[in-house]
C-alpha cells in the first residue's frame, strides 16, 4: 500500500525499486523555529549502524530520487533520505521564507528529531550545495561528506531570471510540461535510452504536492544558492569524497577538478559511462563508491 498523502498517480509506478521506495516514505511533524506550527516532513528510514548515512536531493526533487542507490545502502548501513523545505513531499506552509536559510534551518531540526549523531552526509546536484552549506553551519553533526555531481561553482536558479510577475507562474508552469521534464531528464542521463516512464513520473509526482508552485517561485525569487568561493569551500574540515559522471552534460565536467582543488581533504572518483545522475544511472557503483568512503 502506498502512504495516503501522495497523489494517486504513484499507482502508474511500474519498477519494483520505485515502488518499494514510495510505499516506505514516512511522515513526521518537526518543530522548527520558522513557524510556529510543526512541519510535516517526509523522509527514509532503514537499516541500522552507528555512523547513519543522509541523502540530499537535487533541486525540484524528491527522496524518489534515491530509489535506486537507497536500496544498496541500507543493508549495510541505517540509511535516512529527506524531502527538503519546499522541495518533495514535505509540507509547504504558507507565510515561510522559502530560501537557503529556511532549508538549512529545517534540515537541521530534522537531523536534531530524528537522527541526532553525527552523520555521513550525501548530496547529488544541488543537494551538494546543500550539504557543503550545511556542512560548513554545523560541522559537528558531519562526520564526513559526499559529493554527487555536485552544483555550487555558478549558483542554483537559473530559472531566477523569468521569476517575475506574471512570468513567475508560467515559468514554474513550463517545469511542470512532460516534454520539458523529458528533455531535462534526456539530458541527465549519458544513455538518453535509460530515461523510462517509470523514471519520469518519479520526476514529477511531487509536482501535485500542495502549494508547490508558491514555494518553487518563493525560492528562485530568492535567488538561491550563491556560487561557492574557494575560501569557504576550504573551511570544509571533513573527508570528503568527490562522485562525477564523466558525461554530465548538465554541470560539465570541469567543476569537478575545482571542487577538488578547493576542499582540503577530498578525493575525486569519476563515474564512467555516466551522466548528472550517478545514482541512478549507475547505482551500483555508486554505492560501491560511498560505501567504502564510509568504512574508511
């Protein structure tokens, strides 16, 4: 059975790991000091070890996103996955300032309910900003950090610059199209053939979710996340491992060397015959990779 709180298309999912993922998702409502009600988040939870690991989604996604590289994990490790503030399923209160602080703040009350000790730290695309932002906030809760194909060199909202009346909607409308969020997916994979339907309604069935317009335009209004500089990248104190698909056709490659050079005690790994989406283009080696880092 599938959790009641998501939309009804999740009965067209047709992979096993997907929909073994949508039928573990879990909710809990997790005080912050952003508003005073509660928000209702969703989130993974299997397994168990005494150092826990944490997935960070990219950006316009979800814990779904893991459905390939969370099942490979958990066996060995307890494996946690989070829908950030206005991102996935979780709870889109009205009146929040839908920004990088409100997400780091958020993400940390929900590290301090549920997981509180320190933690393996995993973000892919714009979940690497997110992780190296939070990393650099709260170190003592990072025992060490991975890096996916990781955004952060050119900042995050591209699509700020249309966020504008009465553009804001249309813009936030256009992501939503299937033939855009095709497209976009055709290009995150280095074999456009791997792209499935089952793979597409992954993508977009956080798009149903409550109040997901008002929160998508609220954070590229905002401007997102800021390019990283050398000198906060060179704060970062962990071991931090460095996955790149050697045909990422939506950040490139060159970022990957940069993140390299500027991150103290890291290692770069790249992923061959591979794209933007290492964890599901090639999840196997993937979590070969972070599994390794993490026993290390």
């Amino acid at each position: 059975m599938f959790p009641s709180f998501l939309p009804i298309a999740v009965r067209q999912l047709t992979e096993p790991a997907s929909i073994a993922l949508a039928q573990s998702i879990q909710t809990r409502a997790i005080a912050t000091p952003l508003i005073q009600q509660p928000i209702t988040t969703t989130y993974l939870n299997q397994g168990s070890s005494e150092t826990p690991i944490l997935l960070i989604h990219g950006f316009d996604s979800s814990v779904l996103e893991f459905r390939r590289l969370f099942p490979l994990l958990a066996p060995v490790y307890q494996t946690w996955a989070v829908d950030l503030l206005g991102f996935g399923f979780t709870q889109r209160p009205l009146g929040i300032a839908y920004n990088t602080e409100a997400i780091k703040t958020h993400l940390y009350y929900f590290w301090k309910t549920l997981i509180n000790r320190p933690v393996i730290l995993v973000g892919a695309s714009m979940g690497g900003t997110t992780a190296i932002d939070f990393t650099l906030t709260y170190p003592e809760v990072v025992q060490k950090l991975i890096l996916i194909d990781s955004a952060g060199w050119k900042g995050t909202s591209p699509l700020s610059r249309l966020i504008f009346p009465p553009l804001d909607y249309l813009a936030a409308e256009f992501l939503r199209r299937s033939q855009v969020r095709l497209s976009i997916s055709r290009t995150a994979y280095k074999d456009p053939g791997l792209v499935s339907a089952d793979g597409l309604i992954c993508t977009s069935l956080h798009l149903q979710a409550p109040n997901w317009h008002q929160a998508l335009i609220a954070f590229t209004k905002s401007g997102g996340y800021n390019p990283l500089r050398k000198q906060e990248l060179s704060q970062i104190r962990q071991p931090t491992l460095i996955l790149w698909g050697d045909g990422d056709k939506i950040l490139g490659t060159r970022d990957a060397e940069k993140f390299q050079r500027a991150i103290p005690h890291s290692k770069l790994i790249w992923i061959e015959d591979c794209g933007h989406i290492p964890h599901l283009e090639q999840p196997q080696i993937t979590a070969g990779h972070i599994l390794e880092w993490a026993m290390g």
